[in-house]
C-alpha cells in the first residue's frame, strides 16, 4: 500500500466556504470535500479525481487513497495538526465517504505497541 500525500485548504470563499482535502499518491489524484468531523472520523464528498491518464476513478482506487491515509510516510496527520492550530485535536480514526452511491468507512489499524500485553 502506498502512503497518501494529503493537502488541507479553505476555498469557496465568498461562495460557500468549505474545507477542501486533496489525496494524491503516484497514482492517483483526488479532491473532496469536508463536510463534517466528528468523533474522531472525517465524513469527504468527491469533488473531482483522476488515475494515471483516465479522467475517471474507481471506488478501489479511491478507498486505496483513504487507506494510505494511515500508512507510514503519509503526512496525513501533520496536515490535520496544522489545520486545528493548537486547538484540542485526537488523530484520525476513520475516513467516511459516499463512493458512487455506496458508504466507504475506512478504519486506522489498531497500533500494536501492547500486543505482548497479557490479559489476567
């Protein structure tokens, strides 16, 4: 899997104002929308996406965009610590999107920092 490069920004400015999430690895681009985060989880629409020369993405394609989200050498969640600036922020624990027509929840894998841990 390969780690996703993540770009947070406002835009609409005078418009609707919203927050704009862009993710891109080398394969793949896409640009979504936030629309709300709430316990721990960020719920995106699709604005625009492409893979490799094809104007269209498909919904493995996307979800592999969310997935690498949560590997290592993404900067997923340095560009969620810039964007809250400070205020009370907790990572990440899942992205939520409607990919054409169907509801995509993609989970951040459990840290395995205890697993030698033994339950009494």
């Amino acid at each position: 899997m390969e780690a996703t490069n993540v770009v947070i920004y406002f835009t609409g400015i005078g418009k609707k104002p919203y927050i704009g999430i862009t993710l891109s690895n080398s394969k793949a681009y896409l640009e979504t929308q936030c629309l709300c985060y709430a316990d721990n989880a960020l719920s995106l629409r699709k604005i625009s996406g492409y893979y490799g020369s094809s104007s269209w993405i498909s919904k493995e394609e996307i979800s592999e965009l969310m997935l690498g989200c949560f590997e290592e050498g993404s900067n997923f969640e340095r560009e969620m610590e810039k964007f809250f600036r400070g205020r009370p922020y907790e990572r990440v624990k899942g992205i939520m999107m409607n990919i054409y027509g169907e509801l995509v929840l993609v989970t951040r894998p459990k840290d395995v920092a205890f697993s030698s841990r033994r339950e009494l």
